[in-house]
C-alpha cells in the first residue's frame, strides 16, 4: 500500500504509553500501534528505499534484563537502514538522522585516526560545519576531557572528544504529518542533506551496527 501520512492516532498513542507503559495499555492499543505508527512508517520506508535502502524498523520492547528501568516498551518507533540513516516517531513527532551511533572499539580507532587527519579531518569538519549552518543538530556521546595523546591546541579537538557522531532535525506532531508527499519530501531532503556524513564514515570507520 503506498504511504497515506501519519494520523493524530500515531502520537496519542505514545502519549499514552508515555503515562501507562503497562503491558495492559499496550494489549489494548495494539492494533493503533499497529495501523497508525508500523504500517504507515513501513510504507513511508518502502517507497525511500530505492535511494536510501532498505529500513529495518526496531522491535517496539525494551531489553530490560541490564536496565533498572523495567518498563516494557520502546515510547517511540525508530528504524535504520545499512547506510546509517535513522528515522524515528514518537510522541512529539518525527525525527531523522544519520552518522556514527554506538562505534566498535576499532571503529572509534579509526574515527579517530581519520578525524586527527588534515585531510580527513577537514572534510570532517566541512561536512559538520554545513549541516549546523542548515539547521541540523550535532550529537553524540563526548569525552569531557581529550583522547590520550592529542594534544590540547588540535583544531579538531571537538571532532575527537566524539564516541559517537551524528545529525539529526525532526518536526513537532503538526497536521503537516497526514501529508504524505510533506513527510517524504522532508525526509528525503534531509536524508540527503546528511549523505555526506553518512558517506564519510562509512568510508573511513565502516558501516553501522545497531545491534550494539
């Protein structure tokens, strides 16, 4: 089926959950979670999958078995493709983003060998610079201090703080989100506008693993 948009029914739904993260309220709401937030985001997914790739959309439980926070369910619905771009809905709307998230050990190495490096590194700092002055958010998990051995003047040392690394935008829960053709053209420019992060670190750390 092709995407109709998002209906007010997707976001109250994790409003709800939000107040009642019970199996009982998610047993009675399945078939809104189902209808209103997989369904639509699967076909939203599908028809960007030809410049994108594929998505593969997260299970909505949590793992709680490491977590103090034993609360079942996910109170949003994310989903990634192989590339490294993310998409995301919950309560308050729609998000999407792209970069590094939860590198490996050697990924992070070579992050930082790459970032560290004037040729690199300045594509790097390029690539993050045009994506904060076209109004996308920088983030990731940060050192508070500085690699060991970089010294303090490097002028990347922002770069390098990183452990993760990415950009992300999203749009509050507006009547924009039942028009398909708004929800596509927004996330495919800025899908687009983030294939150069996406690209860079893919050619210098490797691809992404979300089952970390």
């Amino acid at each position: 089926m092709a995407f109709g948009g998002f209906t007010d029914e997707a976001f109250s739904f994790y409003e709800g959950l939000q107040g009642d993260n019970s199996k009982p309220y998610w047993t009675s709401h399945k078939e809104t979670y189902e209808r209103h937030v997989r369904q639509p985001l699967t076909e939203l997914c599908a028809e960007l999958e030809d410049e994108f790739g594929a998505v593969k959309l997260f299970r909505p439980y949590r793992d709680v078995r490491f977590s103090k926070d034993k609360t079942p369910y996910k109170t949003h619905q994310g989903g990634h493709t192989a590339e490294g771009f993310y998409i995301q809905i919950d309560a308050d709307g729609l998000m999407v983003a792209g970069g590094m998230y939860a590198p490996t050990p050697d990924q992070l190495r070579r992050y930082r060998e790459a970032a560290a490096s004037d040729t690199f590194g300045g594509e790097l700092q390029s690539i993050v610079d045009d994506l904060r002055a076209a109004g996308m958010e920088i983030a990731g998990d940060r050192l508070k201090t500085r690699p060991r051995g970089t010294p303090p003047d490097h002028p990347r040392l922002e770069l390098l703080r990183h452990r993760s690394l990415y950009a992300h935008t999203g749009w509050p829960a507006d009547p924009w989100a039942a028009d398909p053709d708004e929800v596509r053209t927004r996330v495919r420019t800025s899908w687009r506008r983030l294939r150069p992060l996406v690209d860079w670190g893919r050619e210098h750390i490797g691809p992404p693993d979300f089952t970390r």
